[in-house]
C-alpha cells in the first residue's frame, strides 16, 4: 500500500502563482471528486452543471450573491427590449 503524503498545516505560497481559469472548461463539462475514507475505500461522485446552470465569474458573484439578485437583473433590463422590431421609416427622396 502506497503511504499517502502528509498534509501540513501550512503551506508558504510565496512567490508562487496560480493561474486563472486553468480548470474552467473541464469544470463546466463535468467533475469528479474522490474521496478517500479511513478504511481505504474510494467514494467518487460525479457532478456535472445542470441543463440552463449558469457558472458566475467571481466579479459579477460579488454583485449578485442569489438566484433572487441573478434573475432581477435580466427581468428589468428585458422591460427595455420593444416586443414588436420597430419599422425603419424610408426616407422619402
């Protein structure tokens, strides 16, 4: 049996980067996550967004923190939308 390695109670990230958005497309085609137990075994689920989920960047989250404050902006913004396109008028010559 492969030993695990041992997980500090901190880690110095100092001078390291990450990178924005490394795992983003994988993330929206789905995920798994494995989790192992005491006894050895492996749980593993498998999560992938639902049909019409939205995935917030962190910049919008700040400024719609739930479904309530996602929804109100679209509604108020389609009372602008004209139901009917408007007819271009010709300009007679």
């Amino acid at each position: 049996m492969k030993a695990e390695p041992e997980i500090k109670h901190e880690y110095d990230l100092r001078g390291k980067k990450g990178v924005r958005g490394k795992y983003y497309r994988a993330y929206r085609q789905g995920h798994a996550v494995r989790i192992t137990q005491d006894d050895g075994t492996v749980m593993e689920q498998h999560f992938i967004l639902q049909e019409g989920a939205v995935l917030l960047e962190p910049d919008v989250r700040r400024y719609f923190p739930n479904s309530e404050s996602v929804n109100a902006a679209p509604r108020s913004l389609s009372a602008l939308i004209p139901s009917k396109p408007r007819k271009s008028h010709a300009r007679k010559s």
